[in-house]
C-alpha cells in the first residue's frame, strides 16, 4: 500500500509542469462507443502541435504540449479530465462531445479558459455578446442544417416545395439541436419534414427505415455519431434509396461511416466545413517531420480521413489564435485569459492559409465580439467508393443567417435571462 | 390487392420475426449456460464482440496487441500481411473461443461453486469488463469491416414475386438478405443444438447436470468438463450472433449491447427454456416492431423499441412469473 | 492490542444495542465525522471536490439507497439510473418552477417524487422475484429515460434537451452553478450523506429491516411469521427511492450542472450502483460507503497512475483500466463473495485478538 501511495505521489509530481510551455489539453475518447470518431480527431490535433514542434520550435519560439486525457465520451470522466488539466495552464478546451460541452460552458466562463466547438457543442454559443469564453467558428449544426437545405435548393433550382425530407437523428442533445432549424427552414421554403429518432447506439434502425421506404422521402438528411452512421447508410443500401438524395452533417461524412458499406455507399453525400483530402502542401511537411520521424499521434493510419482533416484544422485555428494573442498581449508564453482574447480577435484570410501550406481549406473569416461563430459556411463532399475518397462537389457557401440569427439570439437570450447574465461588448 | 397500411404492416411483421431470430440466438447463449450452472452470464453480449473481433483479427492478419507491443518496445508492426479465409478463421475463432471457456471456469467459476446467484451474475459482469479491454488491447478499438461473404441488402425477388399485392404504393415486401442468412443459420444451430443434448453421450450429461447437479456428478458426470463444454457452446453461439450483427455494421464496440435486447427475450421465454428463447425472441421482435409501427412512430414519437420489449415482458410476467416456458417455480418453507 | 474492549462495559439496554458499543469504534467514527466536517472542507480543493469526494459521496449515497434494497430486502434492481434521473428531473423542475425556495427542500422533495415512482415500478415485485424481477426493473430504466429525452416539458423546452443547474444557495453560499466554492459542493453532498447513513443504519436495526430481512431471506416464510409482504417489500422500494432521488438530485445540481438523460442516467449507472454495494458489501452501511470509495477511486488512481506516473499512451491505459477492474472484481469476488464489509469485519476480529490470537 505503502509504496503505490509513494507511486501515486510520484504520478502527481511527474505531472506538473517543468517549463514553460503552451498546453492544449486534448479531452479525446480512443475508447468505446463512439471511439472510431474520437481517434482521428485527436490524432489530427496532436499531430498538427508536433509539426508546430518540429518544424518551427513551438509558436512564438514556446514550445506546445499535448495533454491527453481520456473521456470515453462520457460525462464524468470529461468533468474529472477538465479538473485535471485545468490547473497546467490548458490554453484551450475541445471536448469533441455536445454533452461535454453543456458541462463545461458554465465551467470555463468561471475559470475564464476559452472553449471551441468546431460543428459541435451548443449552438447559441456563436452569440458572443452572452458566451464570453465559448466558441464555435467557422460552422455550427444550425448552420449545417440550412447549408443542406441550400443544397436541397440547388439540386431543385430554388423551388422544394412539396418535397418530402427526413430528418434521421441521434435521439440526443446533438441529435435534436438542429431540429428546431430544419423546422423553421421547413416553414419557409414549404417542405415536409419528418423526424426519426435512433436510440444511442443505433445498432438497430430497421423500423426507421422501412418507415423511410413506405413514405418514400425525396431526401434523407442524417445527424448521427458512431455506429448509427454506418448502419443508417448500410440500411440505406439495403432499401435501395438513392445515396445522392441522403446528406450527412458532418459527423456523418466521416469514412469509417461509409467504408464498412462498401461499394453501395457511392454518392453518399456529407457536409463539410473544411476541406478533405491529404492533397496538400502541408501534408508533405507532416510527413517529412512526423510521421518519418516516428512521431505520429496514435497509429499514424489516419492521415487524410475527413475527421483526422478536422482535428488538423482545430489545432490550426487554435494556434493562429495563440499567435494572435502573442501578437496582442507581445508575450510568447500566453495565459488562457490572452488565448481567449487572440479566438475573439482571429482573423483568417486565404493568404493565411496559403503560407501555412493550406490553400482553400476552410472559409476566410473574422472572429469579433458579438459573433463566436464565424461565418457558417461549407460544402458538400460526395464519396466516392471505387477510390476511397471524398470529393468537394461545391464550393464554401454560405447559411441562411435571416432564418439562424433569430434562433441563435433567441436561445442565448433564454440562457442569459436563467442565468442572470449582462450583454458583453457594449 | 390488399389495403396498402395492411400490407405494411405484415412487412413490419415479417422484419420483426427476423429481427426476432437474431435476438433469440443470443438470447439462446444465455439459457445454455444458466441451465447447466445457474451463471446468468452478462458477458454474453461481449463475448460476441470478442468473438467477432478476433475473427476479423485473424482474417486480416492484424498482429494481437500490436498497440502494446509497439509501445513497449518502439516497434512499428500492424499486420502480418496475410489473409486467412474465413472458413478456416471461423475454425481458429472456435478454438479461441473453447480456449475462453477453459479460462473461464478454470479461473473464475470453479472458485465460486456454490455462490449465490447475484455473485455469479456480479462475477460475469467482472468478466465483461476484462473482456471489453482485453479485446479492445488485443485487436484495437477502430471499426473494422467483416466480409465473409454474406449477402445483403433487400431480396429482390421476394419483392417482385409480392409486389403484385397491393396498389402503386406497393412495392413488395422487403427483407434483407442477411437476415434471411441469419434466420437460416439459427434454425440450424437451434437443430443441431438440440439434436446435440438429445442425442450425444455429452450432451446427456449436459441434460443431466441442468436437472440435478449432485445426482450427475453421483453418476460420475465431471462437472468442470460440462461446464467448460456449455461455455464453449455459448462462445459458438455469440460468435455466430457477432458474425450476424458485425456484418451488418461492422465490428465496434456497440456490438457488446446486443445483450440488453436479449434480456426481455429471457424474460419472456424463461431462463430455462431453449424453445422459450426462440419464442420469447420472436414475440419481441414482432411486439416491438409493430408497437413502434402501430403506435410509437404516429403518436409517441419514435425510438420506442428499448423500452417496449421490457414493458411487454413485464406486462406477461405479471401473469407468469416463471416466463412462458420457465419451469414453474414451487416455493417450499 | 490496538483494539482494546476490556473495561468497556454497557450498563443499560440502549449503550448496548448503539451502533458502535466498543469504545474505540465510536472514536474512530468521531474521528471521522470530525475529519469530513471540519477538516477537510479547509484543504478541499477543485480536482479533489469535482473529481473524486462530491462523486464518492453523491455515489454513496445511491449506494445506501440500493443496498436497503437489494441487500436487506433481497429485491434485485437495475433500474438505479432511471430512479436517479427522476431525480434530478424533479430537481430541475422544482428548481426552476420556484426559484425562491431553497434547494435543500428541493433535493428532499425529488427525493420523495423519486420514492413515489420507485414504488410504482415495486409493485411487479409482489409477484416476480430473483432475476426475473431484476430484469423487469430494466424496464423502469428504459422507460424513464425515453419519457425524459422525449417529453420537453421535462427540460423546459431547451433546443437540445440538455438541462442546465442555476445558482442555487444555501445560507448564502452558493452550492450549485460554476462559481461554488469547492467546499460548499462537498459540504452540501457530505449533509446528505450524513442523514441518509444515520438513518438508513437505525432503520434497518429497527423492526422495519428485520422485515426486510425476513422477507430477503426467505419471502414465504416471513409472510407465515406474519410479515407483510406488501408493506414490507414495498416500504424498501419507498426508502430506497427516497435516498436515490436524493442522490440523483445531487448529482445533477450539485455535480454536474448539465446532464443529458440518455448519457448520465444510462444503463451503466444502474450497473455502477449495482456493482459498488456488491464490491462493498450487501446488507451494510459501511459496505456502501467502501464499494462507492472503490468504484469512484479505483479508476481515478488507475488513471494517474498509468498515464501521469508511467507516462502510458490514454488509449491503451484506458484499455487496460478496463482489464484490471474486470479482474479486481472477480478478484474480490473469489476472494470474499461477501464484500470489502465483510474483509473489514474479519480484519476487526483478527485485530481484537492481536498479538495473541488464541
């Protein structure tokens, strides 16, 4: 006993901070349910800081450390992961989970440590002038579901009235954010929509789907995580709908959703706000300094998978905005209160992204005071299964801000009146 | 030409029967070994996803506890670059899954004869958790696609041949191929299974230990020997259940909760009782399929199918308390 | 030699039959209280708060509330989770309806709603027992956290059902929200957990736990003895529910703050609570205490550990937390089927006996 107390002490010493350095703490899950999802993204995110290391010794001349912590998806063990690293100067937390997020909203705003929630999270965040210290640039679900409408409208030539949408969702928080969205968008553009919940896992969809064959939708529209992703696609094939009339959100246009299909998956269509592929000049310096290195994160198989490209891009935003709060705080080793003032002033522009050997691979856009969501745009990815890959089929558009603003003013005036909240930026 | 809702409705039947098939033939692993021990085993759920893991594993080459190895010793390795097929991995799987049921009663259940039956039962769930990690070190913890070459999708000619019934709003009835398969595989497992306890020496004895255990062993029926043989029969069924439902969607850690859709199954159809499985399997099948058809989807607003199977056991067990197929319990001060 | 009894002499009925008639026992148990009261709330800090004591106690205390269930009264349940979100739903109704009333009636109220619903779904229990009725309980569990997720009266309408604590406080501390003080949160939980165990141990050394007893150890034969099955069953099913409505409420107010029905209230939870008064002892007060202190600690150390002492790889340490808890359970289980209550009664006798042991 003696000794695993001595052991349990020395943990505890070894884990404190020696130097100093930019901490990112990477709440990641490599395990359970939802651990295909969680694993490339947290591989894109350390990988990225290790090129930072390599390449350029740290930003600013500060070196950048990962602090990986283990969540499983699971609440309590997110909230015993934030106590835990909170204290190390974690600049920036991204829980890559909805329920984590609702957590640690009130949380970081009380120990003033900024949050992002790339797509993810809760969506009335983007109001800046309620939620000081939580982010959620460049797109968030309710932009996500009006960008597949906008699709929907493309493929129509503006006129989808009378067309019949389901909506397939994880009968959870981040399953039913973008319904009250779709709803709206519903009432607008004059089309039928109908809401079919799946159950956390998802491994059993065959009523929904045989549903979705009686009433024969002109669309499927698809807010799943985990396995309910390949198996909804799976069941998709099996009934023969077509798969370029069935469109993910994001965290359904991953290829572990599609891959276990096969080749009935071809056509399957996902938004995205960032780009996919590894066709990219900053893939050839990960490659020359990590990878050969041997210093890839985790099995260093994920490279270029759409989620991977995701966890890359969040550690790309994240260090711009560490340069940013450099640049106006003029200290390289930054506190979590100048991370958050260097999110709310970033500013990307496509020359940024080109010098970072990242052309084109998400909008340019400008953080401010009032707006924590950037500018809600994306694309549309198709897959294509006889290579493997996913392809842009448009370019970055925008969202439908006339229909999401009063949404998002709506509910973030709600949290504030609950909780007794001021509007910042006055 | 029927009305179109009428016919749907039969669709849903006919997919909640097959649903139902595959409930039972987990459901079924469960009754083999609380019969013969009176273990009512959690594990089963994990068992299959260990089962199917390991076969992709051994299909695809991967290298066990590549991650732990590579760690420890700073090694790179992944895959020993050759592919088995699938027969003869189903083969090695079967031995690992024997090999399991020697472990299992050789360290766990031998020391535990005798125990209540909440301790057993805390013991198995000991043993899921040691599983799950010990399967997700050994093969890693991604998706993984596992194509033994069943086929998929809807049955075409089932749908042509039926579409005849009803209006333009008709297609015909759809039924997965796979499900079809697994039906087929189950029958057969439930006949041989049952040809097995009726007709081989062991699995009289199997028969025998079920009804009395200190009779069996007077008569010099070795326990362990039986108890390893009903695990490694229970292995075999979760294998096959993983194969069914990995197949579907593809190997992962979700495959481990299929146990919770056996359990109303259990309830309906008696711990006891092979039949009551099969029954019990196709009762909940068709029940939560056309309560969420009938009534879940139009009024309550969906995903009603996690609970409905309970209610619906709760609601016969009232009645029955032993299942529909349990033996009857006679309670004597 | 250091348990010492000689010279400790009862001289009335009631010092005889007090919960620690030994001398010593009774100043550890001061020690105790006076350490949880009055020392540890001035050293307490976030990561020991949030992470390990405001879990153990909240914990704890579903944990006794089980254990009056299952391990007195033999009712196997594993529908710990969906009692425990009604709960914290109650709570969140309660809190917001009537913001001005205190959140201590709040938790007591949630706690008695909890109780009404626990034996609502009791009542199968007249009629099927063992594992049949631990499976029917699983019915409860599956509903209650559909009825939760579905219904949006239950979460005030909120665009992704998530419900979210306000600031709540007591005597004018805050003891809810993100501004509480680390102390006032374990405070608050550590109030309860005093209440609840004080009186979970007299009731169940009262008559109404030798009817429990009675009817765990054999139903038939208490009902021929004159125990009523129904008042007895269902009373434990009541009290059982009271204490985990209490620690639902707790968990969601105090501890977390937000929850989402399907996610904290899950299937697991009913297995996590299950687990903790088997690891910790049936039928015994201390044994929820030690299986809630096992369950909550044991993987928070197993975690630092191995991946802040050996410097381990999360997943594979996360892999392996699973391996080594799988097999301290079947561990204790062969060890001591009866718990870490019954390895601590052993160890009691042997100490009393020490140096000299015959």
């Amino acid at each position: 006993m003696k000794r695993l107390a001595t052991v349990t002490v020395a943990a505890v010493m070894a884990a404190a901070p020696v130097m100093a350095d930019l901490v990112f703490p990477s709440l990641s899950y490599r395990t359970g349910a939802y651990a295909a999802g969680g694993i490339p993204f947290a591989d894109g995110y350390a990988d990225y800081m290790t090129l930072l290391n390599e390449r350029d010794g740290g930003i600013g001349g500060v070196m950048t450390r990962i602090l990986e912590c283990e969540t499983g998806y699971n609440t309590e063990k997110g909230v015993e992961c934030y106590e835990a690293t909170k204290g190390e100067g974690s600049l920036v937390y991204q829980p890559l989970s909805t329920g984590i997020t609702y957590q640690l909203i009130p949380k970081v705003t009380a120990d003033n440590i900024p949050m992002h929630t790339m797509g993810y999270g809760r969506t009335s965040a983007a109001n800046g002038k309620v939620f000081s210290n939580v982010f959620n640039y460049p797109a968030n679900y309710w932009n996500g579901a009006s960008l597949v409408v906008n699709h929907l409208l493309d493929l129509n030539g503006g006129d989808i009235k009378g067309k019949k949408v389901s909506l397939v969702y994880h009968n959870s928080g981040y399953g039913k954010e973008p319904i009250r969205t779709f709803e709206e968008l519903a009432k607008k553009h004059g089309f039928e929509l109908t809401l079919l919940a799946i159950d956390h896992p998802g491994q059993e969809q065959k009523s929904q789907w045989l549903q979705i064959r009686r009433e024969r939708p002109d669309y499927v529209t698809m807010w799943g995580w985990g396995v309910m992703n390949q198996v909804a696609i799976q069941e998709a094939i099996n009934i023969k709908f077509p798969m370029e009339n069935f469109i993910g959100v994001w965290w359904s246009g991953s290829e572990n959703a599609v891959l276990p299909a096969g080749d009935g998956a071809h056509g399957y269509k996902a938004i995205t706000f960032h780009n996919v592929g590894s066709d990219f000049p900053v893939f050839g310096e990960l490659a020359k300094y990590v990878v050969d290195a041997g210093k890839a994160a985790g099995a260093g198989d994920q490279i270029g998978t759409a989620i991977y490209n995701r966890g890359f891009y969040a550690a790309m935003l994240a260090a711009e905005a560490v340069k940013t709060a450099q640049k106006i705080h003029g200290v390289a080793d930054i506190t979590p209160a100048m991370m958050r003032d260097g999110m709310e002033a970033l500013e990307i522009t496509e020359a940024v992204m080109t010098d970072l050997g990242m052309p084109n691979f998400g909008p340019s856009f400008k953080v401010t005071c009032e707006n924590h969501g950037g500018p809600g745009t994306g694309a549309v990815a198709q897959w294509d299964a006889t290579n493997k890959k996913w392809s842009l089929i448009s370019d970055f558009a925008g969202s439908d801000m006339s229909v999401i603003q009063p949404l998002i003013d709506a509910d973030s005036a709600a949290y504030a009146a609950e909780n007794g909240m001021e509007a910042r930026c006055n | 030409m029927f009305p179109d809702q009428f016919l749907f409705g039969v669709e849903v039947m006919l997919n909640g029967l097959m649903a139902g098939v595959l409930y039972a033939l987990v459901a079924l692993g469960f009754v083999l070994i609380f019969k013969a021990s009176g273990i009512f085993n959690y594990a089963q759920g994990v068992m299959a996803l260990f089962g199917a893991l390991t076969l992709v594993g051994i299909m695809d080459g991967q290298v066990p506890f590549a991650h732990l190895i590579n760690s420890v010793f700073g090694t790179d390795v992944h895959h020993f670059g050759w592919h088995v097929p699938a027969f003869l991995s189903i083969l090695l799987v079967m031995v690992v899954m024997v090999g399991l049921a020697w472990c299992v009663q050789h360290f766990i259940f031998r020391h535990l004869v005798g125990q209540e039956p909440i301790i057993l039962f805390m013991a198995t769930i000991g043993l899921a958790y040691f599983m799950e990690g010990f399967g997700d070190m050994m093969w890693n913890s991604e998706i993984k696609k596992l194509d033994i070459g069943i086929p998929q999708g809807g049955s075409m000619w089932i749908e042509e041949a039926t579409s005849f019934l009803g209006g333009t709003n008709f297609y015909g009835f759809f039924i997965d191929k796979l499900e079809i398969v697994a039906s087929l595989v189950a029958i057969v497992l439930v006949i041989v299974l049952v040809a097995f306890a009726q007709y081989t020496k062991q699995g009289r004895a199997m028969r025998a230990v079920a009804d009395d255990h200190q009779a069996a062993l007077s008569v010099g029926i070795s326990l362990s020997f039986i108890w390893v043989l009903v695990w490694s029969l229970a292995g075999f069924v979760a294998l096959v259940a993983g194969i069914m439902w990995g197949a579907k969607s593809g190997v992962q850690f979700s495959l481990s909760l299929i146990a919770l859709k056996a359990l109303p199954v259990l309830m309906l159809g008696g711990f006891t009782s092979i039949p009551g499985a099969i029954v019990g399997g196709l009762i909940v099948g068709v029940g939560e399929k056309l309560f969420e058809f009938l009534i879940g989807a139009p009024f309550l607003g969906g995903a009603t199918e996690n609970w409905f199977a309970y209610m619906l056991a709760l609601v016969f067990l009232v009645f029955r308390p032993q299942g529909l197929f349990g033996e009857k319990i006679i309670e004597r001060v | 030699m250091f348990y010492r009894e000689s010279g400790d002499f009862s001289e009335t009925y009631p010092a005889d039959s007090q919960t620690f008639p030994i001398k010593f026992d009774r100043y550890r148990y001061y020690a105790v209280l006076v350490v949880a009261f009055l020392i540890i709330p001035f050293i307490i800090n976030d990561y020991w708060a949030n992470a390990i004591l405001v879990p153990f106690l909240i914990y704890a205390i579903a944990a006794i509330g089980l254990n009056i269930l299952v391990g007195y009264c033999g009712q196997v349940s594993l529908g710990t989770g969906g009692f425990m979100a009604v709960g914290a739903y109650a709570c969140y109704k309660l809190m917001t309806t009537f913001p001005d009333v205190s959140i201590m009636f709040h938790i007591l109220i949630s706690g008695g709603i909890t109780a009404a619903v626990v034996t609502l779904f009791g009542l199968p229990s007249l009629r099927i027992k063992g594992f049949y009725l631990a499976v029917a309980t699983l019915a409860a569990q599956f509903f209650l956290v559909w009825l939760f997720n579905r219904v949006a009266w239950f979460y005030n309408y909120s665009a992704s059902g998530q419900i979210n604590a306000p600031d709540r406080t007591v005597f004018g501390h805050l003891v809810t929200g993100p501004n509480t003080d680390a102390w006032a949160k374990y405070m608050i939980c550590l109030v309860f957990l005093t209440f609840a165990g004080i009186v979970a141990r007299n009731l169940t050394r009262g008559s109404l736990g030798r009817k429990w007893s009675a009817i765990r150890d054999m139903d038939i034969a208490a009902e021929i003895i004159g125990v009523n099955p129904l008042s007895a069953k269902l009373s434990a099913f009541a009290i059982s529910g009271f204490f985990i409505g209490i620690s639902g409420a707790l968990f969601f107010s105090v501890y977390l703050g937000a929850v989402e029905v399907g996610e904290a209230f899950g299937i697991q939870k009913s297995f996590l609570v299950l687990f903790m008064i088997i690891i910790g002892g049936l039928g015994s007060v201390f044994g929820s205490f030690a299986g809630a202190a096992f369950m909550v600690l044991l993987p928070v150390l197993l975690k630092n550990v191995l991946v802040g002492g050996l410097g381990w790889d999360t997943a594979l340490a996360a892999h392996l937390e699973f391996v080594i808890v799988g097999a301290l359970i079947i561990i204790f289980l062969i060890a001591e089927p009866h718990g870490l209550a019954q390895l601590w009664r052993v160890a009691k006798e042997k100490l009393r006996l020490w140096p000299f042991p015959h």
